[in-house]
C-alpha cells in the first residue's frame, strides 16, 4: 500500500472515530432521559415467553421500522449482557436468512423490470471484487444499514455460506455493545463509553486488514513485490503457458457442456459438476455465461441475470439448448 493509501485509510478510520464516539456518546447523553421502562415491562410481563418475544421482535426488525437498537438494549436490561446478546444475535440471523431468502427468490425479477440497476449492480461489483471481505465490512460498520445488506446481499450471487459467516461474524460485535448498554444503562460511565468506542474500531481495523490482505492475495496491491502487479516480466515468461492452460479449461467447459446436454438439461449430476466448475473459474467471462446458463436451467432467472451481466453480454432469447450449443462454438473456434 503506497503512502497516499496509509493517509487516506488513516483518515477513514478517524472519522470513523469521531462518528462512532458521536454515536456511542450522544446514546450514552441521552439514555438517562430515554425511557424504555414501558417496553420492559411489557416484554416482562411475557414471562417465560420473553425471550421468543424479544427473537420475534428481531426478525420483524427487518420488514417492520422497529428499531433493532432499542430491541438490543431492551434484551441487555432484562436478561443482561451475555444473554441479551445471545437472544438478539439469534434473532437478528433468523431475520437476516429469511430476508436474504426472500429477496432471492422473489426479489430480483421484480427489481430488475420496475427499478434501477445502477445501485444493485454496484453491490454486485464490490461483491465480485472484495467478495467476502466486502460483506464483513458492511456489516461491521454502523453507517451500513443491517436491513439493506441483507435484501443486498440476496439480489447479488452471494453464496448461503458466505452471506451466514459474514452476518453471524459481522453482527456479534454491535449487537454485545449494544446489550452491554442496556444492561448498564443506569451507570454507562464515560470511560464505559470510550471503552464501548475503542471495541468498535477494533473491528473496523479487523475488517480493514481482511480487504488489504485479500486484495493482496489477488494481486491488486504492492507495486512492485513479486506476486502482484511487479510481476511484469514473469507474466511475459508466462504468456505460453497461460494460453494452454486458456484452451485446456475451454476443453473442460466443452466437455461438461456436453454432459449436460446429454441429461437433457436437468439439475442432475452433470449440471452440479457444471455449476462447481464455473464457480472455480469465476471471473473467466465464458465460464460466467455458463453459470449463468446452469441458473436458467433451475429457473433463478435472477441470479442468471446477473451472471449475464458479469460475463459482459445480455440475458439472450435462444433456448437453454441453442445457449449451448453456441456457448460451445465460440469456445471451440
């Protein structure tokens, strides 16, 4: 990273500094006057119920303005930090899988004919480019709404895996600030408040140090080392290679095409081989049309819509079998 970048990334996170202790301290000035008393005691008086209470209120959180914040709080008065913590995380993951759920199945159809794009394919791309670095991120950061990633995320090709780890990682660290708060409310010290700051950007720097190295590991930082961008001469040395290794992975992709249309085009053994294989060559454009291809086949025409877009081409009219057909011809000229 040149020294440009180190300044700039400097002042990202003291600024993030400044909003976080604005955020944290201004709730810690005005918790005393805000009275969450009726609410309490409302969920209280659940009883045993309470606690499906307060998880229900969290997935509701994400289709309802019910503030998560107060929630959270709510859950660290009564139960106290660890569970309060443990039934809003529990909650919040339950809404976040049913929204993700939602907007994947239901969602990007709708969006793509009546809204857009330019918004949702700039989530694809930092998607495609950080992956799930990027994901974290978002979720780390308070100026990210919880609720936007989530139908986001289920818009874009983010895989179940990768949108589980990145939210269950990505939420734990606000939602225990937050419980922390609820449950100390009556004496949230200003030292407690620095404290509650100082975790926070403990996790922006995580976040911040998980983009770099994976940015490293594909070769889009440090002009220069060897590995990235200052590999000019090997790359040369390289080329021959690269070339065969181009036209054997074009053979692989024919080969599995093959198959496929050999079990008439159905999501059996060779579409999942197809659907693994393109998900190993992500980025390679052909590859993408046939990931594209495999969604078409088990009806995410979402999904295939965005594969379309990543391999630089639009959702084509031809039927799955002449898609194939042609993907197969350009890739044997």
């Amino acid at each position: 990273m040149t020294g440009m970048s180190h300044r700039r990334t400097l002042a990202v996170y003291l600024l993030v500094a400044v909003l976080a202790f604005g955020l944290v301290g201004g709730s810690w000035l005005v918790l005393p006057g805000f009275d969450t008393g009726p609410l309490m005691d409302w969920v209280k008086g659940f009883g045993m119920w309470a606690i499906p209470l307060l998880i229900l209120m969290m997935v509701a959180h994400n289709f309802v303005p019910i503030p998560a914040e107060v929630i959270a709080l709510c859950a660290g008065a009564i139960l106290g930090t660890v569970a309060g913590t443990l039934v809003t995380w529990t909650g919040a993951m339950f809404g976040a899988v049913l929204a993700f759920w939602l907007a994947r199945h239901f969602g990007r159809g709708l969006i793509e004919r009546h809204a857009d794009l330019s918004h949702l394919d700039r989530f694809d791309r930092i998607v495609a480019d950080q992956g799930a670095a990027g994901l974290l991120f978002a979720r780390l950061t308070p100026l990210v709404a919880f609720n936007l990633v989530n139908y986001c995320a289920g818009l874009t090709a983010v895989s179940w895996t990768t949108f589980l780890w990145t939210t269950a990682v990505g939420i734990l660290p606000i939602t225990a600030l937050t419980a922390y708060a609820g449950a100390n409310m009556a004496e949230l010290s200003p030292r407690a408040v620095l404290v509650l700051t100082a975790i926070g950007l403990v996790g922006f720097a995580l976040a911040g140090w998980f983009r770099r190295r994976r940015s490293t590991r594909s070769g889009l930082a440090v002009p220069g080392s060897r590995g990235t961008i200052g590999r000019e001469q090997s790359c040369r040395n390289e080329s021959g290679s690269e070339a065969n290794a181009m036209t054997k992975n074009n053979k692989i992709l024919v080969d599995a095409l093959d198959r496929l249309a050999a079990e008439d085009f159905v999501t059996g053994q060779a579409w999942s081989a197809l659907h693994d294989l393109c998900q190993a060559h992500e980025g390679e454009a052909d590859f993408d049309r046939a990931h594209a291809l495999c969604h078409r086949i088990e009806g995410d025409e979402g999904n295939a819509a965005y594969w379309y877009r990543r391999a630089g081409q639009p959702r084509p009219s031809a039927s799955v079998a002449e898609e194939c057909a042609d993907l197969k011809r350009v890739l044997e000229d």
